[in-house]
C-alpha cells in the first residue's frame, strides 16, 4: 500500500467547524506533571528569606518565573530589540520604539541622551492569559518553597502536588508559550476544541471543589461540584515520590467506562489518552481491545515533566491533534482502520506493539519484530502511514466492550479441585463491574532455576500458592509464563505447576522471554495458549480480557488425575482463546 499524507489538511477553520477531541487524564502522568513551585528571589529579598544558592554557593544569574495570571492591569514597558540578539542589527528595518525610559526609571516620549533606552509601552491584563512572573509564594509559616511539601518527606496533608487535575492547565500554557515553525503560537486551541476527562487522573482535588469556582478550559463535568478527593483512590500520582500511588485493578474498570461512555455521546472526532511513560503501552493495548470506537484514539506520554528543559510531552500533544485532524487513519468509510496509537517523539506507534525501552526522548521502541511502527509525524512532514495494522481492534475487536457477556464462569475452590461460578461482567446499563476484572499472573522462566532435579510442581511454590489465592478471591484468573525465546517454554516444574493451574479452570498463555522478534510455537502443549509475538504483559491484558469473554476453562473434578473427556474440554475451550490471540 503507497503511504498516505495529509497534506490536504484545510487551515485555518472557523470555530465551529473545529474537530472536538476528547483528552482523557490517566495515572502517573508525566505529560501533566510540573516541577515543584519553588519561591522566587524576588519574594525572598521582599520577605527578608534567605536566598537561593547554586550547589557551589554562588547566587543564581536569574530569577524563578512561573507561568501565573496577573489580577489587575498594568503598563510595562519592553526593551526595543531585545527579543533576539541580532534584532538590533537589523533596527533600520523596525518602526520606532514608543518611547524612551531614562536612567532614573521616567518613561518619554522623546530621546533625551544616549543612556535612554528605546521601548515598547504595552498595557497588559487578566484577560491576555498567562504571563512569565516570580513566584512568590511562601509556605504558610512565612517560609520559602524549596520542594513539594512543607517538609522533605511531608505527609500528604502537608504536601503540594505537582500533577495537573486535567489537562487543559498544560494546553493553555502550551497554546501561549510554544511557538510553531512560523513563529505563531496557539498550537493546539487553532486546530480543535477540547473535553478534559478525568478517567483516572494524576492530580486531584483533596478538598474538594465547587461547580462555582471551576477555572479549567471546558471540562466536561463543569457542571457538578466535586467532592474531596483520596490520593491512590481517585488520583494517582508518583510525586513527592514517597507519597506514590499506583492503580489497582478496579481502576481498569473505572477508566473503561468513563472512556467508553464519553464516546458513546458521539461528539466527538478523535481521542486522546495521557499516561505515564513507563505505563502508557499497557493501558493503550487495554483501550485498543476494549473500547468499541470507529474514531481515531491516540496516546501520549512524556519523559519530562511539562516545563522543564527538553520536555518532549507538549510537542506529543500538538502531533497528536494533527494525527487526528490528518485522516490517515480513515478507511473508506471514514472509520478508523488503525487502532489505538501511541504518538511518542514522532513516530506513530500501533498500541498492540510500543514498549518504553529507555527514559529519554527517543526511549520507545517497537516489539515483536514484525512492524510496530505505523508512521511519521511532526518535524518531518506531514503525518505519514507505512502501514495498516492486520490485527483486530476497537470497533473489529472480538473483546471489546460490547461485544463481553453480562456474566461468565469463574472457578472457585471445591473439596481438592475446582467448582464452576457464575461471575458478572457488565452492570444493567452495559458498563463493565469492577469485580470481573480477571487476576492474570506473569511467571517467569530462568535457566538454572529449579531447586533440584525433580520435574516436581511442588518447588514452584509462588504460582501454587497464587492458584489457591485465585480460587479464593478470583474466580476469573489465568497465567503468563514468559519462557524461553523462542519457544515460550518454561522448565519441567514451572510447566507441571501451570498444567495444575490449567486442571483447575486457569489459562496459561506463553509468549517469548524479552522483547523477541519470532512468534511462539505449540508451547508446553495443546492445553495451553500461544502468545504470538506478545510481550508478557501485552499477553495478560489480552487474557485478562478474554477471561471476560469466555469465561474459565472447564475445570477437572480431580486435578491430580485427569480424564481423557475433560482434557479434550479444556482444549476445545482453548481454542477460543488462541483464536482471538492469533487475531489481536
């Protein structure tokens, strides 16, 4: 297929007839994170606070600015040519300057000596947005900011936060200081209008906050007051680092049905998902198998926080938006034939195949050897496609949300074996229930790693002590075992435990160990699944998933001695499995 371009994008466009995007918040998100607030020198000269110091002692050459509002106008006046260096150079092509500022601060309009220096007098106020001031906040017993929390290692009700609630904080400041390759700003707010969505956010409001004083850009729950908000419950953020929380599993569910009903209002012309970098491809792949969308889903994450030198995050937005606005994605039908992406550092990434390599700008890296990288985006030129991912998603998956029962069947312990359960997926209005959320473990082989030279299941004491927790708390549960390249096999023990896990109504995927480019044979056996060219943890959200579909496998009423007909059950229920593993 010959590359496609965007090249007929039309530019500009009314208001109106803007694409409106949807920008979903997720955890840990470094693309919404900021540096912490430090107090400037300007307040500390002003409060009698002792000044900062370089680590060798010496001050700073330059002051803190942080991106603030002013509450009031004020004229200022700007030094003529001092935007660039060279400006002056070329003064005889400039209007002149609207007056002069002489050595003892007086503005005229004239030139009265050479000391005058040339201006430009502008007033500016609350309505020109965002201006680059000191930061002049201090702690609440006078003192200067010097890191998140009153203290180093202040508890959370002594703590600031340095992630954003949503997202519409970094695109304004993005639409006012980043800068095009014409030297215009507004990079983001010229080219669609925005919803910011708090599926499972990074930031959060622990006090609380009502409707009347929400200041953020078009958020979509604008209308309700939002009640105090838990850290590591509603929100998840990593900073202050010893305040860290991740999401558990029930988030999973959360996030899907936030995202899922969003689209489903239908107003909407392309999505947008933000996430940390080291987490972003699990939940893209997640996105990519369970939600039922026909329009365009992109991802971005950053390896800097917003603001800080050689942030790569606000560029992944802008190249976002165009990804969306390119139509690339578009089949003949106008529905999107791609996927769910990760936009990262100007590639275009297919969800099933990013993988964070390294943390730097450049650290994503496509997996499994046979693709990966679907295009080209930003400084190079217009969005560009190499080629169309072959494997089923969003609208075509065979997993997405729609297309998961009402309820499945679990497993749950019974006498030495396992009992069949009935476990509920989706709630009366069709959103997915927390609970279904299926308990997938990674096993991993390593060469000399048996404790002895029995083929025993017994040595392998972590996943049978995971089969009787999963029996007793999740009746929907599985197995990866990244074994060894490129088989997908493990020792003889770890394959005599997860066989047991198999008997017992568990599925077992095995995929590759690493990164590996081949895709996996037969495995173990015909009672367990090939991964393909899975990463494990691409491999247990897509088991997690069709663990939703298709329920448990067929438990054997005596694990420890199998009959002929229950093992031809399990296989026969196996190959549901490794039909959508060979097509997802």
């Amino acid at each position: 297929m010959s590359p496609a371009s965007s090249s007929d994008i039309p530019e500009p466009m009314a208001a109106e007839h803007l694409p409106r995007i949807a920008v979903f918040s997720g955890a840990n998100a470094t693309v919404q994170n900021s540096e912490p607030l430090i107090t400037s020198d300007a307040a500390r000269r002003k409060y009698g606070l002792p000044p900062r110091r370089n680590p060798d002692g010496t001050p700073p050459r330059h002051d803190i600015v942080r991106p603030q509002r002013l509450a009031a106008p004020v004229t200022v006046y700007i030094e003529a040519y001092s935007a660039h260096p060279l400006e002056r150079d070329a003064s005889d092509l400039y209007a002149p300057p609207d007056g002069y500022v002489t050595p003892a601060g007086d503005f005229v309009a004239g030139r009265m000596s050479e000391a005058d220096v040339p201006v430009y007098a502008v007033t500016i106020g609350p309505d020109d947005g965002l201006f680059a001031l000191p930061y002049m906040a201090r702690t609440r017993d006078g003192g200067a900011w010097e890191q998140e929390g009153i203290e180093p290692l202040s508890p959370g009700t002594e703590s600031r936060q340095t992630f954003y609630p949503d997202a519409s904080r970094i695109f304004e400041e993005i639409d006012r200081f980043g800068l095009d390759e014409k030297g215009g700003n507004n990079m983001l707010g010229s080219k669609a209008r925005y919803d910011f969505v708090r599926a499972a956010p990074s930031g959060g409001y622990t006090s609380g906050l009502p409707a009347s004083q929400r200041t953020d850009l078009d958020v979509t729950d604008r209308g309700d007051d939002i009640a105090p908000e838990v850290r590591g419950g509603d929100f998840f953020g990593y900073r202050p680092y010893h305040l860290a929380h991740a999401p558990a599993m029930a988030t999973l569910a959360r996030l899907t049905n936030v995202v899922q009903s969003t689209l489903d209002r239908g107003d909407y012309e392309g999505a947008m998902w933000l996430e940390d970098s080291a987490s972003v491809e699990d939940t893209a792949y997640w996105l990519n198998l369970l939600i039922d969308t026909t329009i365009p889903f992109s991802c971005n994450a950053s390896q800097r926080p917003h603001g800080a030198l050689a942030n790569d995050g606000d560029r992944n937005l802008v190249d976002s938006v165009a990804y969306v606005r390119s139509r690339i994605w578009a089949d003949a039908e106008g529905r999107d034939a791609i996927g769910v992406v990760l936009v990262q550092d100007e590639q275009i990434f297919a969800a099933r195949d990013a993988q964070k390599a390294d943390a730097r700008p450049g650290g994503f890296v496509a997996t499994g050897g046979h693709g990966g990288i679907v295009g080209t985006i930003g400084a190079p030129g217009d969005p560009m496609l190499t080629y169309r991912p072959a494997k089923a998603h969003t609208s075509r998956s065979a997993v997405n949300l729609r297309r998961l029962p009402d309820a499945t069947v679990g497993v749950r312990a019974s006498g030495s074996g396992s009992a069949p359960v009935d476990v509920s997926v989706k709630d009366a209005s069709g959103m997915l229930l927390e609970s279904a959320i299926p308990k997938v473990t990674i096993a991993k082989y390593a060469r000399y790693g048996m404790d002895d030279f029995s083929d025993s299941a017994a040595m392998q004491v972590e996943i049978l002590a995971r089969i009787e927790k999963n029996l007793e708390s999740f009746p929907l549960a599985g197995f990866v075992l990244e074994g060894m390249a490129p088989f997908g096999i493990g020792n003889e023990s770890e394959t005599a435990a997860l066989e047991e896990a198999v008997l017992r109504g568990m599925p077992v995927v095995c995929v590759n160990r690493g990164n590996a480019e081949g895709m996996v044979g037969g495995g173990p056996g015909p009672a367990f699944i090939s991964g393909s060219n899975l990463t494990a943890t691409k491999a247990r959200l897509l088991l997690m998933a069709c663990l939703m579909r298709f329920g448990a496998l067929p438990p054997a009423a005596d694990p420890s001695a199998p009959t002929a007909e229950e093992w031809q059950r399990i296989q026969e229920r196996v190959r549901d499995y490794q039909q959508i593993f060979d097509t997802h």
